[in-house]
C-alpha cells in the first residue's frame, strides 16, 4: 500500500468487471479505500475478494435507480470519513442491438435514462455531504454523446444530458472538481452488447483507460471534458 494515497477513498459504481474493475484495481494498489457497487452480487463478490487483498472494500449490491442503495452507499461513504472520489461509471446501454429513435421502446428509454443520468445526479445528492474538500466527481461519458452515430440515440443521448448536468453541476460548484470523462472503445461487455455480431478482439481493454482517470484523480486539472488516453498521450509528450 502506498502510505501517501491510503487515506483517500473513492466510491466507483458498476465495479464488477469492465472499466470500474479496471479503476479499481489500479486505486486498490494505490491504497485507496473503495466503496463499490454492482447488481450481480456473486461477481461483485469476487471482486471485492481480489481487491481486499490490497486494501478495504465496502462492497454493496444493489441497482443505482434504487433510492434505498444509494442511501447504503452514502452510509458507506460516512463510516468512511468521507469520499475523495465519486466515479459515476455504472451505466446501461439499452437495447442489443439498438434500435433507430423511431422504434425505440420509450419505457426503456426511461430506464436507460434513470440509470444513466438521473442515478449519477441523485448518488452526487446523496453524497455531498461527505465529499472532501477538493473531492473528484467523475462522470463517464462517451463518444455517443456527441457523434450522431446511427441506432446511439438512447444511449447516446442519455451520455449528452449527462454531460451538461456535469458541465452545470461544476459551474454552480467552483469548490468542486466536476470531470466528464471519456474512456474511448473498450473490450467489455456492454461494448459487445453495442456490437453484438463483430469481433471486438481489437478494441483496447479498460485498463488502457485507467491512467487517464488517475491522473485526473490525483493531478490538478480543472473541470471539464477530457478523454483518458488523449490525457495520458499529452502527459508523454509533456514529459
Ligand atoms: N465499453 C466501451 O466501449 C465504452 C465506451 C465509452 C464509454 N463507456 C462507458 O464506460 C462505463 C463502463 O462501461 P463498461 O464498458 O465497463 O460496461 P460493463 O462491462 O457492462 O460494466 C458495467 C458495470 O456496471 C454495473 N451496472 C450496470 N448497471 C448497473 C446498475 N443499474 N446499478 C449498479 N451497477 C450497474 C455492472 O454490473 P451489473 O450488471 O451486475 O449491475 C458492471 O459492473 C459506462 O459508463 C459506459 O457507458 C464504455
């Protein structure tokens, strides 16, 4: 454990596999204490027994839409002395394959939706009075949000309203770091759910993305859009 980052605690959501794994694993060698969450409780077991083996991990299973689970997390987060990280990275693609807007089923538009926006914001609500001075606020995006790609727009469109409420939340909280953050392609499972006939075997896997989120995580950049591996290529010109 690295006695510098040991006390510093992140609460990362959908971290049973894919790129909230990825982040923690990497925070969990760091020495960050982690809250986190997932829907699957037998995989988000396994993670938390992986990861307790570098640091404390508060796991709790639950849905982000449910009210109840977000008050556990903000319990977790109290008991923890406070977070210095959220990382709003749990999200819903919708439908596999997408549907066009015309045809898309509107209630699961709302679900996708509930998930990927309204969850974020409401776990953010729920835990403001545990975040530390200078805490992180991450908010995954994509890609999606901003490129009309053909069949992304509930998904898409979900990542756009999530994007200004972060682009908002940051100018209404100066004290705050408010980070959307783009994580690029990567070979997991929803991005096959997004692509359910090719070969995904050439995306990157998540851990490509993860020294982007720490250097927001522990650098000193200001609030705002980034995209991780465009942060870590500028960091080795720099250097
Ligand atoms: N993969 C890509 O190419 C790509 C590209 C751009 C952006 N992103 C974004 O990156 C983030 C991570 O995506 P990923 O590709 O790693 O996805 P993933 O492999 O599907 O993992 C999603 C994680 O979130 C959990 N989760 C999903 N819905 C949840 C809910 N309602 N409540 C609690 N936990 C929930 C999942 O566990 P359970 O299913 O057990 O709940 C899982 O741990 C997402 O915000 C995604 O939009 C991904």
């Amino acid at each position: 454990m690295t006695g510098e980052s040991s006390h510093h605690t992140a609460l990362i959501t959908g971290a049973s596999r894919g790129l909230g794994l990825a982040l923690a694993r990497s925070l969990a060698e760091d020495g960050w204490a982690l809250i986190i969450d997932a829907r699957g409780e037998d995989t988000l077991e396994s993670a938390r027994a992986e990861l307790a083996e570098h640091t404390s991990v508060a796991a709790i299973a639950g849905d982000v839409t449910d009210p109840e689970h977000r008050a556990a997390m903000a319990g977790a987060a109290r008991e923890a002395g406070g977070l210095d990280a959220l990382v709003n990275n749990a999200s819903i693609l919708g439908p596999s394959p997408q549907p066009e807007l015309l045809d898309y089923p509107l209630e699961v538009l709302e679900e996708v939706y509930r998930t990927n926006v309204i969850s974020p914001l409401a776990l953010i609500q729920a835990v403001r009075d545990e975040l530390k001075e200078g805490a992180r606020i991450i908010n995954v995006t994509s890609d999606a949000a901003i490129e009309p790609y053909e069949g992304w727009g509930g998904y898409g469109s979900s990542k756009a309203a999530l994007e200004q409420l972060s682009n908002i939340l940051a100018a209404e909280n100066p004290g705050l770091r408010v980070y959307r953050v783009d994580p690029g392609d990567m070979r997991t499972r929803m991005h096959q759910e997004a692509f359910p006939d090719e070969d995904i075997s050439d995306r990157p896997l998540p851990e490509e993305s993860v020294p982007g989120f720490v250097k927001l995580l522990t650098g000193d950049l200001p609030s705002g859009r980034y995209e991780t591996r465009a942060l870590v290529a500028r960091a080795t010109t720099e250097d």
